[in-house]
C-alpha cells in the first residue's frame, strides 16, 4: 500500500464518519421535531405526560437546558395526575440530565428520594433502574463504599421482578465490572462483562451491547492489548450507530483514537478526536468531554505541540475540578499540566500543579497518578542539578511500577537512569540501565510488536520500526563513542587492561547469552514435553468420559424399558438385556480414572484429602478443569447446557473454598505436585 492510497483511505473514512455523524444528528432532529408537532394539542393527561417525558428523552443527547425544561414539564403534569410510573421515569432523566452537567449531589439526591419512593408504591422496575443510576453516580463520587452496598442491594431485589430478574441482574453485573476494573482485577471484571454481554445480546438489548463492549475495550487497552481493543472499540462503533446510540458512538471514537495515539499515530489520533470534542462542546456534557479533553492533550503533548496541549490539559483539569470528580481525574490532569509547564520551563507553576496532583493521588490511592507523579519530580530535581535525589525518585517510580503497575513504567524508568547516569558521567551504569530499558521494551510484545500490526500501511510500519532500530543503534553508538574518547586519554598500558577487560566482559557476556539460550531450549523442550502430556491426557480423557455419558443414556433407557415391560407387560427382555451389556461393560467410569491416575497418579488422593466433600460429578469437574478444558467442553463431555457448566464451575469455586482472585484451573493444577 503506498502513502497516496493510505491518505485517501484514511481521508475516505473520515467524509464516511463525518457524514454519518451528521445523518445520525438529523434522525434526532427529526424525532424531537415530531414530538414538537404534538405540543399545541397536548391534553393534560398521561399521553400528554408521556409525550414530555420523551422531549426531554430526546434532548438530553442535543441540548441539557431543554431536556430539563421538558421533564420538569413532565414531572409536574405526572405528579398532578398521580401518574406514579412516570413520576419515578421522569425524576430518573432528571437524574440522567443533573449527573451529564455535572451536579452529581443533585444527581444523586434526586435518585435516592425516587427510589424510595418507587419501593414505597412497589415499583420494583422502576426501583432497580433507578439504584442503578444512582450507584453509577455514586461510583463516580469516589464513594466505593457505598457503591458496594448499592449493587448488594440491587442484587437482593432483583428477583423481585420474577422473569426479569436475569435482565438487571445482568444490568448491575455491568457496574460490578467495572469496579472489579478500577481495582485492576481484569479477570473478575471480563467475566461479569462477558456475562452480562450474552445476555442482553441475547435479548437483543444491542444498546448494553454496545456499552460493555466499549467497557471492555478500555480494560484491554489498560492491558496494552491494542489489536482487540481497536476491535472492540470498533465494535461498539457499529452496535451503537446500528440503534443511533450517540453516547457509546462518541465514546467508541474517542477509544479508537486512544489507540492510534498509543501507536504512535498523534495526527490521526487528533482528527478523530476534534469532531468528537467539538459536539461534545455543543451539547455541553461536562462529563463527556473531560475525557477527550485529556486525550487531545495527550495528542498535542506527543505532537510536541505543547501550547495547544496545555490549552486541552488547563480545560480538563478546570472541569475535572468543577464538577468534582474523585476517580483520578482531577490527579491525572494536574499531572499533565505540570509536565507541560516543564516543558515550556515554568518551574514554578510546573511545581504548583504536581503538589496538586500528588496530594489527590495520595488522597485516593492513584498509583499510575503516584507514577507519573514521581517521574516528573526526577525531571525537577535534575534541572536543580540534585542528582542524589533524582536517582532516589527513580527508584521509587521503579519499585511502585514493579509491585503495582508493569514492564512499560520500568522501560521508562529504566530509559531515563540511563539518561540521567550519562549524563554525570557514569558511563558503565548508562550502558546497564539501557540494556535493561531495551529488554523490557523488547518484552513488551503487545505494545510495539502487536502495536505494529494495526499500523496504517506496510510502509508506515517499516518506516517505524526502522527508526526505532536506528534510535538504538546511534544511543548505542554515540555511547560507545563517549567511552573511546576517554579510554584514548589514558596511557598505552591501560588502553591494553581496558581492551583485555572489555574482552573478558564481552566473553562473559557471550557465556551469559549460550547459558540463556541453553535454558530457553531446555524450557522449549519442556513445554513441549508438557503439551503432549496435556495432549495425552486429553484424548484419554475424553474416551472416558464419552464412554461415561453413553453409560448414563443407557442406563435411562434401561430404566424406562422396565417401566414399560412392567406397565404394558410387553415382552423387552432382549432390549433390557442389550442395554444391561452397554452398561458398565468395559468398566467405562474406572476406565477414565485409571487412565486419568495413570498421567496424575496424585491428583484424587489429594483432592479427596483436601475436600471430602465432594460428589463424583464434581471430581469429574475437577479432573476436566485440571485438563485445561473449556467450560463449554466440559458441558459437551458432561451433556449439560454451557450454563448449568458455568454455574458447577462457580459452585465448585465456593466449595473448594476459593478467593475471589485465585485461579481455579490452577489450584487444580498444583494438587498433582503435593
């Protein structure tokens, strides 16, 4: 693909996003207006109440003042009328439309008072909707606490509504995910999206499609899983504009453009994110738009455009602070416009904004706020020349980023000791720290490796990767250079030790790297080993277990034969007898745990030790798990819905008395070795 054919494509998609964007903002129009039409002859009763309450629906994605102006409109004929289901419908778009300026205690105070009320009347649909909002609110406050009590709570009234239930139970498995999220519990949180997903796709619910999908593309950006969060993103692109869903499309676009940012792509990253910022802006959603505020300044900053990223940043921070927001907001922002100010050498305001930014991080326990707090204090106290304490912040932004955060803060952390040990002329230290900024980036395969795969054109990906290779290679060199120029000072008999050491270094380096590949061969060639084993085990196992499910048919069958024989006095001796020798005669049930034993002679003893409790089906599980099997393999073996498989998993957990962050299959797994 050449450079011309990337531009056109690129520019081609953005006319098709543009005019989508405006067809979708005209369907709205058109539905406002229609409703508009029906003003002059609205009657004082529930219709007229109903057609209010959808204006005000209708304008919270075009125009917040006349979204409150119609559902205060609605509220006030519902009330006159007793019209009590819409009373609690029309208080929570209030709620919607206060939470979207920004006036979360409002928000929130309107929601508690509508819930009570909706449990006094026993309106129980409108009550679960209603606490959902309020806990998603609340969660916004920064109140985690409460936010717990509030999904306990929805949970325990969700059966209340008898068919409906599984639908907001899924609904608050969306708000539990996400909390699991925010702690950095990816795999609790995936398991609750993907679960609530299936069942309101299920539904054909495409609009909660739409929103966990978006969900769970962040959490797969947070894990620099780039190639399926761009695919989720987009994703959630397509449900939401399929349903003409303007928040989750917005959103969606925004992820999208975070990833073309993160691959190094700032310019595509900005003219996605304009369009979407200047919308936002004309809606006035101040919690829209704090978002890509932070992404634009983000752009702009790695543009090395740092007058308009600070004009981005200074918003974001300002409006974080308005309405208030306690999820990191204010702390993230804050740290972006210090790094600006150093970067336009404005020491002092530069200072100002970071002990903002640390006091709420340390407020809230924000530890990527902690990181980039602690990384930006490094550049402070090096431009004051104090270079005892920049090596101290390091280390501290090194042990926090190993303990909590990743491989990519240490790169980071490591690339500028590197820096800042060159710099005061330890030169053999610079040399170590860049080796090991190199391996870790080198380790880091989802970010430029499975980065690069999403690149706009194999020339553009070339062009990168080349260019990060040069970068190397001259740091390497430039370094080396530095270290020749020294050593030719020195006199002639030390320039031979200095030679004879670097050769010994060189010969031990080498041994080093033989000792390293002879150890990955050897874990190679026991992965290998392992995966036959697994393999093994598998096809083993699985003649067991077929065997043990046509045990159990025809044992049925046997069963309902003599019933019949009994009840009809019908002469089926002969099939009673074929179904006798089907069953148990080759011993199938000791079959599979002799040839499971055989590979895993521990695995039962310890088991049976360990949980006495257990019934046979639940040590089939067991063994099907410690096989790696996948719960929709474990209820084809067993002949069970996928569901009842994922509900024997979860009641196994309980049983064998699990944490919530333990994994099963490898708990299971280390009872063979004990």
């Amino acid at each position: 693909m050449t450079k011309k054919t990337a531009l056109a494509l690129l520019i081609a998609g953005l006319i098709i996003l543009v005019t989508s964007n405006a067809h979708a903002q005209e369907t709205r129009r058109i539905k406002i207006d229609t409703l508009l039409q029906k003003l002059p002859t609205l009657k004082e009763d529930e219709a007229g109440a109903q057609i209010l309450y959808l204006l005000g629906a209708r304008y919270i994605d075009v125009n917040l003042d006349s979204a409150l102006f119609f559902f205060n409109k609605s509220l006030a004929l519902s009330e006159k009328l007793e019209y009590s289901e819409n009373i609690v419908a029309t208080k929570k778009g209030l709620g919607t439309t206060y939470g979207y300026i920004g006036d979360l205690d409002k928000a929130i105070a309107i929601y508690e008072e509508t819930y009570q009320e909706a449990l006094t009347t026993e309106n129980f649909y409108g009550a679960l909707y209603v606490l959902n909002d309020l806990m998603v609110n609340v969660n916004r406050k920064g109140d985690s606490l409460k936010t717990k009590t509030i999904l306990r709570e929805g949970y325990a009234l969700a059966p209340k509504v008898d068919s409906d239930s599984s639908y907001f139970i899924s609904l608050y498995d969306i708000t539990h995910a996400k909390l699991y999220y925010s702690y950095a519990k990816y795999d609790s949180a995936f398991f609750y999206w993907e679960r609530a997903r299936d069942y309101m796709m299920k539904i054909n619910f495409r609009a909660y499609g739409a929103i966990i999908t978006n969900d769970m593309a962040t959490a797969y950006f947070a894990l620099y899983d780039y190639p399926n969060a761009l695919k989720a993103n987009k994703e959630a692109l397509e449900l939401a504009t399929a349903i003409d869903y303007r928040p989750v499309e917005l959103e969606a676009q925004r992820g999208i453009a975070r990833v073309y940012a993160a691959i190094d792509n700032a310019d595509l990253a900005i003219e996605t994110l304009i369009p979407v910022y200047e919308e936002q802006k004309q809606y006035g959603h101040p919690f829209r738009m704090l978002p890509v505020e932070m992404e634009l300044a983000n752009a702009y900053y790695q543009k090395e455009d740092y007058e308009n990223a600070l004009i981005y940043a200074k918003s974001a921070y300002t409006r974080a602070f308005k309405i208030g927001a306690k999820d990191g907001n204010v702390s993230r922002s804050a740290n972006t416009v210090a790094d600006i100010m150093l970067k336009l050498n404005q020491l002092d305001s530069s200072l100002f904004y970071l002990n903002v930014s640390d006091s709420i991080a340390n407020l809230y326990e924000k530890d990527y706020s902690k990181f980039r707090n602690l990384i930006l204090r490094t550049k402070h106290k090096n431009l004051s020349g104090k270079h005892s304490e920049t090596f101290a912040y390091l280390e501290k932004a090194d042990s926090l980023a190993r303990n909590v955060l990743g491989p990519k803060q240490r790169a980071e952390v490591s690339y500028m000791q590197y820096l800042y040990y060159r710099e005061v002329g330890d030169l053999t230290s610079a040399l170590e720290a860049l080796e090991k900024s190199n391996n870790l980036r080198d380790s880091l395969k989802n970010l430029e490796k499975r980065g690069d795969l999403i690149r706009l054109g194999s020339e553009i990906e070339t062009a990168n990767k080349q260019a990060q290779i040069k970068k190397r290679e001259s740091e390497i060199e430039t370094l080396t250079m530095e270290i020749d120029e020294r050593r030719s000072k020195n006199a002639q008999v030390t320039i031979v030790l200095i030679c004879t050491a670097v050769i010994a270094i060189l010969m031990v380096i080498l041994r080093v790297r033989k000792l390293k590949s002879a150890r990955k061969l050897k874990e190679l060639e026991s992965e290998k080993l392992q995966d036959e084993l697994i393999q093994k085990n598998r096809q083993l196992t699985t003649k067991a277990l077929q065997d043990a499910r046509k045990n159990q048919v025809l044992d049925s069958l046997l069963t309902e034969t003599k019933n019949i024989q009994t009840s009809k006095n019908t002469d089926l001796s002969k099939l009673i007898r074929l179904a006798k020798e089907g069953i148990n005669s080759e011993k199938k049930l000791e079959l599979f745990t002799l040839q499971f034993e055989e590979t895993n002679p521990n695995f039962y003893k310890n088991l049976r030790d360990l949980h006495p409790s257990l019934s046979p089906r639940e040590e089939q599980i067991c063994a099907l798990v410690n096989l790696n099997f996948s719960t929709k393999e474990i209820a084809s073996f067993l002949g069970i819905e996928a569901g009842s498989a994922t509900t024997a998993r979860y009641r196994l957990r309980q049983k064998l008395g699990l944490e919530k962050e333990q994994n099963l299959t490898k708990y299971l797994q280390g009872l063979n070795q004990l």
